[in-house]
C-alpha cells in the first residue's frame, strides 16, 4: 500500500453514522499514526505548562543557564550528541519494538493514558507520601474510589447500610495477589492475637467474662471462651468489627490497643509463633489450578508455602469446578485445616475464563452455616474493566442487548454483550472481599498500573502495625498500605485521566470493550471456521462450538456448523450481519451463535494439528505442539534477528499440562484428534484488545494470514513425520558376531526408532573390518547405508543392503559391502506416546546382547532428550553362576550405583570429553569429591554415597574405615536377591568435565564397572520401553558390569531437528551499541 493510502478494505462506505465508534476513534494515535498530530497538539501543552510553571516559581531567582553558556561549543557539541543518541534509539526502538498498536498484534493504549503517564513523569512525584505527591496522591485516592465504584463496592461513608470501599494504585496485578495474601492471613490470625490479650494477666483480661461475638454460625459467645476453631472461622465483617466494638461498649481506645497488640499480631510475632501457640494446621488458598503464577509466588513471600496453595481442577470450559470446590471445603472443615480464602479469577490470563463468582459466594454462605469461614478474593486483573459493559441499573436475570448504533451507513462495528451467565459473575464481584485489577490490562493504560480494592476498607490496616481504624474518615497518606514504598504517581494520574475521560461507565468504557468484544467473536468465528475436511492441517478453538457441546454431537453436525459459522458471519460485513438478522427467528440469528462463540472475556485460545497427505489427522500430540512451535516463531518475537516490523500477525502461546488441567486437557486432545498422552499440549492465542479490524473484514485477511503460515509450515512437519527411503548410520560393535546399533533421531520419522540387528558382512569385507578394528580398537567404526533405504523394509525381511564404513576421524575406509540383516535384537519407536512419563529414577537401563566373551550394551531410550550410551566387549561377572543359555532370551542390564534422571539432559559432547564418539577415560583417578571410591574390578571406579537398602536401613554403611565401607555395600549388593532395583549406593556426580581437558571423567568411560542386574525384557515385542525398565521380567541375577575399550557417547545427534531454523549469532545489545556509539 503506498504512503499516506486510504485503508479502503478496513473503512467502509460512509462510516461516519456509527458516533460511537466515532468517539472510540479519537481515544487512540491509531494503527497508521493517523490521530499523531492530536497527540502532538496535547504534548505541546503539556511542555507548554511545563515551562510556565518553572518560569513562575520565584522568577526573580533569574536563570541559572545562561544564553552565552547555550553558546558555547561544549554545551553545543553535548546537546547535539544527545539529539543524535535520541534520535537512534527512537529510531532503533520503531523498528524493534513489539507493534501492540496494529489490528495485526490486537493490542493498544489510550492517548490520554500516555499522556498523563508523560505530563506527570516530568514532575516525577512519589506516591510514598502526601508531601512528595499532592496531586498524584489525591490522583490515586480518587482512582481507587472510581475502580470501588465500578465494581459496585460502597464508596459514600456516610451510607452505613454497607462498608465503605477503598482502592489504590499498584504496580502490577503480581503485588496486587501479594497484598491480598498478606491481608487475608492476618485477618485470619487477627482473632487468635487479641484472645492472647484477653488471657489472664495481659491487658484486656477484664473484659474475658463480658466480651462476646458471635461464632460463624452465629452463636453468641464469650470472645474467651471460642475454640481455636471458631476464632480461626469468624466472618470477616465481625473480626473487622472488633476493635470498633471495644471502644464502643468498653471505651478502648485505639492508641491503647495497638499498644496492646504490638505484643500479639502476627505482624510482630510471625506466623509460626501463632501456629505452635493454638496448635494450627497449615492455612489453605483455593483456586483454580489454572491460576496466574503470582498466587503460589505470593504465598511463597507470605510464609505461606505455595504447597498451601490448593488447585482445584477446571471444568472443560477452564473454569473452577465447583464439585471439586466443595470436596476440597469438605476436606478442609472435616480435617480442621482452616482456609484463609478461595480465589474466583475473572478472566484467566490464558483462556479469558470467568469462574463462577456468584455460586462460589454462595458455597461460602452454605460453608459458614457449618462452620467454616473465608476470604473470597477476586482475581479481576484481566476482567475488572469489563464491569464497565453493566449498565447501573443492571440485575442478575436482565436480558442485556448492547445497541449496534448503525445508523444509515453501511460501515461500522457493533457492541457486543457478554455471556448472561458472565454478566452475573461481573455483577457478583460487589460482594466480594477483595479484587485484583490492572489498569494496564483491559484499562489501555501503560506499564505499570495495577490496582487492589477492599469492599471494607479498614481490611487495609491489616497490612499496617495499626489495628483497623475506629473511624471511616478520609486518608490523605496512602503509601503507608500495601507492599510497595516508593512508586511513580504518573501511573495513578494516567489511571485516573483515562478513567475520567472515557468513563468507567456503559457509555464510556462499556462501549470501548463492547467493540472490542465483537473483535473478538469475529476471530473466534475465523478461528472456529479457519479449516475443513480439505485442510492441510486442523484448527480447533479451546471454547467448544455450541454443536460440540450437545449429546449427539458428530464430526457432521459440527462440520455443519463450522460452514453456517462461514456463510453467516465470516463472509459478511456488519452490517450485513446485522441485517440479515432481522428476518431470522430468534433461535437462528447469527448474533446469537456469535455470542455462543469464544472465551468469557476476550482471548481466543486454540490449537492446531495436521494432516497427512491421504487426509489422516497426525495422532501425535508432540508432533503437533511441534507444528504450533514453528507457527508461533513466524509470528512472534524469539530471536534477535526477527524484524517485529516483518510479523504480519502476532500469537502467543502457552500449555496445557494435566497437572493443571486435567480432564480439560484430555477433552482437548480428544477434539484434535491426537492420542491420550502425558505431555503438555501447546496452546495458541490471541489477546483481542482492538476495536479496528472488523469493519471492512480486516479480519479477513487476519485469518488468510494464519492459514497460509500455518500450510507452509504444515508441508514441512508433515516431511518430518513422512517415512521415505533415506541414508541411515549405524555403530557397529563386535567382530566374530556383528551388531548394528541404529544411531536414532527424534525429529525424523524414518529415524524415530531404536533399532539393534545382528548382521553380517561379506567374507572379504569382514576380513578387512575385523583388521581394522584390532588396529583401532577404541575408535567407533560407523556403517552408512549406501544408498537412500526403507529402514523398515529391510529390517522386517531381514535384508540386504549396500554399505560403507567410516570413522568420524577417517572417513570411510570400506566400501561396497554387503550387509545381511540376520536377526532383529530390539525394535522399538520413539515417537511420542510410546516414551516414559520420566526418566529412570533408580537406574540406568540397556539392552545387553552378545554372548559371554562379547558382552554388548545400549542404552534404552526412555523418553527425550536422551544420549546415545554404547559399549562393547565388556566384562560381565555374576556373583552366581549363570549358565550360557540366559544370551538366547531378551535381557535388559541395569546400572544400579548410578540414578540417570539426575543427569538429564546430559551434558553435551565438548563438555563430557567425547572425541569423535569415542569415550576415553582420564589418566587420574583422583576426584575433587569427597566421596568414597569403590574399586570393584576395572580400571575406574564409581562414586557413591552410603543410602539405604532395600528395607530403608543403613546397616554398617557409616563404617569409618573405607574397607569396611566398600565390603559392606559389596556385600549388600550381592546378598539381594529382589527382583526390584538395588538402592544401596548413587553416583554423586557424573565427573563431567571441560572438553580441554584430557580424557574424560563421565561415568559412562572404558574400564569402569557398575553394580548391575540383569533382567528379561518384560516383553520385546511391546513397543514401549517401559518393558524394558519399568516394567521388566523375572530376574537373571547380579553382578559387576566393566566396560570394554571401546565405549561410544553422542549427547546430541539423537536430539538434533534439521528442520529447525539456524539463529545467526546476533544480540539485541547491538542495537544499544549503536545509540552509545552516538555519544561518542
């Protein structure tokens, strides 16, 4: 499009009929700086005013910088230096910054927001105190009571039907969390620190046989006389009373107080102190597993434990399951375990879900009746601003149909009303304890502006060395409450401008995320409609279809649905939307399945999967978070050298585990059609903050974008997982019986597969082979397959091929040979669904073929990443005689003394010592640890530490003398005839060390032995390899394994994706350099 072009596809015929987004035009610079010179006008005032006000503070003081002093070529040179480095980094920061502003990220900030942020920078005032900020404190008073406002909280004190509201300004919806934890425990332990007070002898034990409250059950009592149970259960409201009614029944004070209760509060004593003194059980917080990672964070800082933080599985939709809600309170009231609060998110940060407010209100009503009591916290970070879509007047069971305002034009973009059942969660958040907002979310303000709001204010006092104040008069300090001291009062006064100048009203901001609203159902419609059964590869929203959610449904119906959702919405302007509902019945306009479509509040989750060339869906769920990895890095940020200016659209990702989210994940996969597994699923997503890109179907072109990056990309997963004829090498170990370990790779379906063979040579070229190893015995000889081959072709006919040998330090050195495949010794897939969960926590597993002269081993490959591990003829000794005929059945070998889940990832190659593949040991035995050595018959020892055996006990392990130490676990090894793993010793430390020095000390190195055992494989022909280190067979017997000279490590070639874009070596801190170099 040429400069200064007219965006004709996003404007439609006369536009100028829709006021309101008329007026929601003004509130930005706009995607093209088309509102720039507006913004200049205003910021010329501002440094208009700046100037007046410093020439008019005392002017007779007369100028300190001088014209002749601007003159001089020093402040000259210094001034132009700075315009340059400016000019630079303003340059620099245009062309790598994230464009947030463009329909193409979804994102914006509003001009007045900007421009209070930068009109009260230049003063920078700090919120800490009154005295350092007078405008920007009464600027966050006021911000506090607008957000009270909106949330329907009480914020006239002289209304005594309801407690009086309070609000301020944070840093971010994190500290926000924070202070709400930190609030929430010292309400709770608030009561157990005045019962102190009231024992006898301490200041208030007059009033122990006088002082009653009533319990959460509302049972009148004497304040002494409450269990610990009740004290730890009693209604917010009632404990926050407290003080009050002593000083009006008893006339204390609360200068008399405090003093009494610096003695006793938490804040003073510490959790544990009240903890021990009323014998408590950890305090729980409750939310939903999907909750933002500032919660177990905050409760980490809180002394709390984030173990504490209880997660509470989600329904499908993400939302807190109530069922699992109340079994956790049942559990908690049954155990006596006391719960400081549960947690209701307003908009998770990752799905847009809103948890039902107004049942969980509910549930703590019927919870109180029995006995249990707690804070109800709103995480509204994300929703908080969407209250501002509630009309005043609005009630649960109001129908709420936003007016589309469209005039006679053909262009505009309507309001959209929220879900019924998400405006009576909004509505709800007036009855909760405390919310959590960001101004810096769905409030368009810039970074950093949080916020945090009490339906009683005096919760505030609680996170002071104050008790709650007696009375409700006006505060003009704010920066005694919270967690932080010193913050900008630029964010409160941006906060309050754009609150003032939209209006936290229908109107106002209601209107503003009303459009922003239908943005968002008509990408979650692109979304929802992006593929067919023709498709490349598959997209599925996180937010079921309405078709999907009925009993009946089938791939049919919602194939059905998916075009209705193209013919009605997608392929149609606005207005024709609009239109076109007028003469449909209710049940089958398109403005009511769009209202069906997508998240509670604004973000668009989905995921992708692909296709193969006969119309197969991948099954594969690793496959498919890799197909979503490469979508995400052409449209996303990851790398210093990506232009931000080249993305075309702009996605986020995050993932679903089933730690977190469970049966939802499971529903999920399923709709995607991939295989149940354990690995997390990678998710997609869309933040949808703009009101621009429907009118004129810029969403369109949004959704082309998407579906032709992710075909692109779908063509070069689907040659990842497509088997095809292809070069393959093999280790190979022995010379009277040959086998061929096949070197795997995990990112290559041809190659996804762990594969061993005995084979054999033609006569003359066995010959040869059989010399050149005698010659080199330690240098791994590798066999390449000729030509490109059907690796599975030959192995299942036990066929032939054309090889040749080569050495990674030679070359090849042996060509045209003929192999014979004889027999399969182990075959096994390493897609995905067929790894481990983890890796072997006791052990280190291989297979172990051969015969009694040639004792052969390879690792087992559990799960990824993972290392090749290979030795050949190694020195088996059993401590029982095993008789020849064990080397016919399937044997799995493993490494006892060494654990392999703590060495993973193992290091790589340069650092291990790895010379070409080839392992050669360190000429030292010395070791920096001080650990034993236990020599058990090679060259090498392996470290250990004493561990209990198998019954748990140490038996004489802690011998001082080291003799004793080495026959006493020799001896516990050999004595253990269990068919589970041996436990009694662990490698400390894998000895890894820097490639410049010689050799290696890795564990895995020629001439070192290991306790192990042999087992059969649990079942060779099971395509797991759980058979084989989980799950293995009866037990052979046990011995010390030592390996031979010829010992084989890669830690990386098994890892390495060809596919994968090489990054140049480049960093963003060039850039900087440049502006430095500007001051030079």
């Amino acid at each position: 499009m040429a400069k200064n072009a007219t965006n004709t596809a996003c404007i439609s015929a006369d536009p100028y009929q829709d006021v309101s987004h008329q007026v929601i035009s003004s509130y930005f610079i706009g995607p093209q700086a088309e509102n720039l010179s507006y913004f200049e006008d205003n910021v010329h005032i501002i440094l208009e005013e700046l100037g007046k006000a410093r020439q008019n503070y005392f002017p007779e003081d007369g100028k300190f910088i001088s014209e002749e002093v601007q003159k001089t070529p020093a402040f000259v040179d210094s001034m132009n230096k700075l315009k340059r480095a400016v000019r630079k980094a303003s340059h620099i920061m245009g062309k790598n910054s994230i464009p947030f502003w463009s329909p193409r990220y979804e994102a914006h900030m509003y001009m007045a927001s900007l421009l209070g942020y930068f009109m009260t920078m230049l003063y920078n005032p700090n919120n800490v105190a009154i005295e350092a900020s007078p405008l920007s404190t009464m600027a966050e008073i006021e911000v506090g009571e607008q957000l009270c406002e909106l949330f329907g909280y009480n914020i006239d004190p002289d209304n005594t039907d309801a407690p009086t509201g309070w609000g301020h300004v944070t840093c971010d919806g994190t500290v926000a969390n924070l202070e709400s934890i930190w609030v929430a425990r010292n309400l709770k332990f608030y009561p157990l620190s005045l019962r102190l007070a009231f024992d006898e002898g301490e200041a208030l034990d007059f009033l122990s046989d006088i002082f009653c409250v009533e319990n959460c059950q509302g049972v009148r009592k004497l304040f002494s006389k409450l269990t610990t149970w009740e004290l730890l259960n009693l209604r917010p409201s009632i404990i926050l009373d407290l003080p009050d009614r002593l000083y009006q029944e008893h006339g204390i004070s609360n200068d008399f107080l405090s003093t009494v209760m610096n003695k006793f509060t938490i804040q003073s004593t510490g959790k544990d102190v009240l903890e021990r003194k009323f014998d408590i059980k950890p305090c729980q917080y409750m939310l939903a597993t999907t909750r933002h990672y500032s919660w177990p964070k905050g409760a980490a800082i809180a002394g709390l434990g984030s173990d504490n933080v209880i997660g509470i599985p989600v329904d499908m939709g993400a939302r807190v399951d109530l069922k699992e809600l109340e079994k956790m309170l049942r559990q908690s009231l049954n155990d006596e375990q006391p719960v400081l609060a549960v947690v209701g998110i307003i908009g998770s940060t990752e799905e847009g879900a809103v948890d039902p407010l107004c049942r969980i209100l509910a549930l703590r009503k019927k919870f109180q009746v029995e006995g249990l009591s707690f804070i109800v916290h709103a995480d509204a970070a994300w929703g908080g601003y969407f209250c501002s879509m509630l009309p005043r007047d609005y009630h649960p069971g109001a129908v709420l149909n936003l007016p589309t305002d469209m005039g006679e034009a053909d262009g505009f973009v309507p309001d959209a009303s929220l879900r019924v059942q998400t405006q009576e969660d909004l509505y709800a958040l007036r009855y909760a304890d405390s919310i959590t907002i960001d101004p810096h979310k769905a409030g368009y303000i810039p970074y950093p502006a949080g916020g945090l709001c009490y339906r009683d204010g005096r919760m505030r006092f609680l996170v002071t060395w104050t008790s709650p104040y007696l009375s409700r008069g006006s505060v003009t300090s704010i920066g005694i409450y919270g967690v932080e001291g010193s913050k900008p009062g630029a964010s409160a006064v941006s906060t309050w401008l754009s609150n003032k100048t939209i209006g936290l009203t229908q109107e106002g901001y209601g209107s503003l995320l009303g459009e922003v609203t239908w943005t968002c159902t008509r990408l979650s419609a692109e979304w929802a409609a992006l593929t067919d059964t023709k498709s490349s590869f598959i997209c599925v929203p996180f937010n079921m279809l309405p078709s999907e959610l009925k009993q009946d449904a089938t791939d049919e119906t919602i194939e059905a649905e998916k075009n209705r959702i193209r013919e009605e919405i997608v392929c149609k302007t606005n207005a024709q939307i609009i239109e076109e509902d007028i003469n449909r019945p209710e049940d089958a306009k398109a403005m009511k399945l769009m209202r069906e479509l997508g998240s509670d509040l604004n973000i668009n989750a989905f995921s992708l999967n692909f296709r193969y060339e006969n119309g197969q869906p991948n099954d594969d769920i690793e496959e498919a978070n890799y197909l979503m990895q490469r979508v995400v890095e052409k449209l996303s940020v990851d790398s210093p050298m990506d232009n931000p200016t080249k993305i075309p659209l702009y996605l986020t990702s995050t993932e679903f585990s089933d730690e977190l989210y469970g049966e939802c994940k499971k529903n999920f996969v399923g709709r995607l059609k991939l295989e149940q597994s354990t690995q997390d699923l990678m998710v997609l997503r869309n933040v949808v903050m703009s009101p621009f890109p429907t009118d004129g179907q810029f969403t369109n072109k949004l959704a082309k974008i998407l579906y032709d990056t992710v075909e692109k990309e779908t063509e070069i997963v689907r040659k990842r997982n497509t088997l095809a004829p292809d070069f393959h090498n093999f280790l190979i170990q022995g010379t009277e019986s040959i086998y061929l370990i096949h070197f795997p790779m995990f990112h290559v379906a041809n190659h996804r597969q762990q594969l061993i063979v005995s084979a054999d040579f033609d006569q003359t070229s066995k010959e040869n082979y059989a010399a050149m190893k005698s010659s080199y015995p330690s240098e791994p000889m590798i066999l390449v397959t000729q030509n490109k081959t059907m690796l599975k072709d030959v192995v299942e006919s036990n066929g032939t091929f054309k090889g040749q040998i080569m050495t990674k330090e030679s070359g090849i050195i042996l060509r045209d040979i003929d192999v014979t495949i004889q027999q399969t010794v182990v075959s096994r897939p390493l897609n995905s669904k067929y790894r481990l969960d983890s890796y072997p926590s006791d052990f280190v597993p291989f297979y172990v073929y051969g015969n009694e002269e040639e004792v052969n081993i390879d690792h087992v490959i559990t799960r990824a990443p993972n290392s090749q591990l290979s030795a050949e003829k190694c020195k088996l000794e059993f401590y029982d005689a095993i008789g020849p005929d064990i080397w016919n059945k399937p044997l799995v070998l493993l490494i006892e003394d060494v654990r392999e889940a703590p060495m993973q990832p193992m290091p790589p190659n340069a650092e291990i010592g790895n010379k070409n593949g080839a392992i050669i040991a360190h000429v030292s035995n010395s070791s920096p640890y001080s650990t034993q050595k236990l020599p058990v018959g090679g060259s090498d020892a392996v470290e250990v530490l004493p561990h209990p055996n198998q019954d748990g006990r140490h038996d004489s392990y802690h011998n001082s003398e080291t003799g004793d130490f080495v026959n006493s676990y020799l001896g516990a090894h050999k004595e253990d005839k269990s068919a589970k793993p041996h436990k009694a010793a662990r490698v400390v430390n894998s000895g890894t060390l820097s490639g410049a020095v010689e050799g290696s000390n890795f564990f895995f190195r020629p001439g070192v032995s290991f306790q192990v055992g042999v087992w059969e494989d649990g079942n060779r022909s099971g395509e797991s390899s759980k058979y084989a280190s989980s799950e293995l067979g009866p037990l052979i017997g046990r011995g010390t394994l030592t390996l031979g000279d010829n010992v084989y490590v890669d830690t990386e070639a098994i890892n390495f994706d060809p596919f994968k874009k090489v990054e140049k070596v480049s960093e963003w801190r060039h850039e900087f350099d440049q502006i430095g170099k500007e001051l030079e």
